[in-house]
C-alpha cells in the first residue's frame, strides 16, 4: 500500500534527524 511506502519513508526521516541531532 502507498500509504505503508509513506510510514516507512517517513521514519526513515525520523531516523535520520535524531542522529543528526545527537551528531550536533
């Protein structure tokens, strides 16, 4: 389902800025 694509891409997201915060 596309929604599942957009949940997925969007914890990608999520993923990405919590360690680019934990970088900072």
């Amino acid at each position: 389902e596309d929604k599942q694509k957009i949940l997925e891409k969007c914890n990608e997201v999520i993923a990405w800025l919590d360690k680019n915060q934990t970088a900072e």
